[in-house]
C-alpha cells in the first residue's frame, strides 16, 4: 500500500499507485470537517528522508465520500485514513468513511497536534483504546491503529489498540524531528518540528514492528522507510504482514512499488520461499 497521505489524495493519483503494484491504496487522513493544514514552508528534504508538517490539511470526511466511491466503481481496494479532535469525532468520522464503502479504516492515533481534547494521543495508552473501541462501536469494518514511534513503549500503546478491538496495527508513522537553515538561524518549517520520513527513520520503524509483533496478537503493517525490495523483506522477517512505502515514491517515482514487488518475489526464488507467509517473522524465531 502506499503510506498515508505523501502523494495527496486525488482518485486519479490512488488509481495510478494501484495500477503500479500497491495492493490496495491508502487515503490522507481525514477529518471531522475541511482544514488548511500549517502554513509554508511544510517539507523540507534533509539527509536521508524529508521532514514534513503538513498539519493535516484535508477537505473533510463528508466531502471524500464520493471520491471513495469514485475509487471502489474503478476496481481499488481503498483503506480511509481517519482522525478526529474527540472520541465522538473520530466515532463520527469513522461512521461517514464506512457509509462511503472504503475497505477498511486506519485510525491515525499518531498525529501530535489536532486532538485537543485527547491531547497527546499517540502517547497515551488509554485515550487510544477508548478512540478505539469508539470506532469500532461505529464500524464493521476492519480497523488498523497508526501508532507513533515516538513514544516511550510501543508495545504498551499497540496492546491499547487491541484491546479496544484493533484489527492490525501500522506501524509507524513519522519521526517528531527539527531542521534548521543556517543562514536565516531560524527552523526551517513554519511549525517549527515536523515528522521524519524515509530511509532516516527505517532502523527506527523495523524496531517498532518488532516489538509490536511481540507485543500483540493481531496482524502488524510496517511503515516508514521502505524503499528497496530488500527493506521490504527485513520488515516481513521482523513479523509484518502487510507494509507501506510512502517517502520512495518522492525519491524513487510510482515504479517503486512494481520494483518492491519484483524484487521480495525474486529473493523468494533465490532462497526457497513460495509464500509470504513463510518469511513472515522468521528473524524472531
Ligand atoms: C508529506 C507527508 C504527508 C503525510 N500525511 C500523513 C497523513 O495524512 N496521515 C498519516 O497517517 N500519515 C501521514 N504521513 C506519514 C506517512 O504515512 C508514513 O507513516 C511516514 O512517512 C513513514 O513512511 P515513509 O518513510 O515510507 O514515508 C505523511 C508523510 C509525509 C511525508
């Protein structure tokens, strides 16, 4: 799949990554209502990766219903990447993407700065369990949790999710990083910090998935960092099931998941596999 929200969000974009090899697509996350985002500049390239702080911007959930429904009518599996700034919004929200047909629902736990009432969400085991199980109160749909790295125990905050009733856990998303321009002294993005993506965070992530894979006993989607064929093999042998690719397709252009995609089915050649699912976790064993 392609990680939320690094190529925007038209339909047409989504249909050209599932067209290139994703096996389904993922949406920007989105809200209980319309919202600008952080103002200029919000990315930034730095060693090995970019720094972003888009801030969410996003046309609302309500206003995506057709575009999901536009994505379904061509053939896309579609998974709506949701948030909210309450329990009730993130319910609400949850509600309105399921009614528009997406496949199943990811639930960015991970975003430090919209939920104010939940303050830091990512970090806080029990308002990630409560959201949780809000949303699956709203849904029969499958439902990932989008956990952050940066937090103390990862293991802690995955096994929240479960128990609020989680499907899968994806992790993870961005690094809470700063990158400042030595001319004008001053941090680069407007907002100061942003999120570290790309091959930067991938040691960071791979961690995460392991210990979330020991941590929970539902199926784990890594994220962060994933370029080659060979980094997407490391996050299977470290238990993920599913992953996605999303800083590649700035670097690396919308071939990078056909490539991924040769490339994990020739090291299975190379080295006896016929299945996924054999590969799946053996650098734990
Ligand atoms: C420009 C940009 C926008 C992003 N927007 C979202 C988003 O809307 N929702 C979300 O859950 N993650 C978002 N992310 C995080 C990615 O989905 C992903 O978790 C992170 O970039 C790590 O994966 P990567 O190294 O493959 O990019 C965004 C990342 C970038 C670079």
């Amino acid at each position: 799949m392609n990680a939320a929200g690094v190529l925007g969000m038209s339909p047409s974009i989504l249909k050209r990554i599932y067209d290139s090899g994703a096996g389904a697509v993922v949406t920007k996350s989105l809200g209980p209502k319309p919202r600008k985002g952080h103002p200029n500049p919000t990315f930034v390239r730095v060693e090995a990766g970019g720094l972003n702080a888009m801030g969410l911007p996003n046309p609302g959930a309500e206003y995506f219903v057709d575009e999901i429904k536009e994505l379904k009518n061509m053939g896309v599996p579609v998974i709506a990447s949701f948030f909210g700034g309450s329990v009730q919004e993130f319910a609400e929200v949850a509600y309105t993407l399921s009614r528009a047909g997406a496949d199943a629902l990811e639930l960015n736990a991970s975003c430090p700065n919209v939920a104010e009432e939940l303050g830091m969400l990512a970090a806080d085991a029990n308002n990630v369990e409560k959201v949780t199980a809000a949303v699956k109160d709203q849904t029969k749909l499958p439902v990932f949790v989008k956990l952050s790295p940066s937090v103390t125990n990862i293991k802690i905050i995955a096994k929240a999710a479960e128990w609020g009733g989680a499907d899968a856990i994806t992790a993870v998303n961005t690094v809470k990083a700063i990158a400042i321009d030595v001319n004008m002294r001053r941090p680069i993005l407007a907002n100061v910090t942003g999120g570290l993506s790309g091959p930067a965070i991938k040691p960071i992530a791979l961690r995460c998935v392991w210990d979330v894979v020991q941590a929970v006993n539902i199926p784990v989607i890594g994220c962060g960092g994933i370029t080659t064929g060979e980094d997407a093999v490391e996050f299977i042998l470290a238990g993920a099931t599913a992953l996605e690719v999303g800083t590649a397709v700035m670097t690396h252009g919308i071939g990078v998941y056909k490539d991924i995609n040769d490339r994990i089915a020739s090291y299975m050649t190379e080295n006896g596999f016929k299945e996924i699912k054999e590969m799946v976790g053996l650098a734990q064993e």
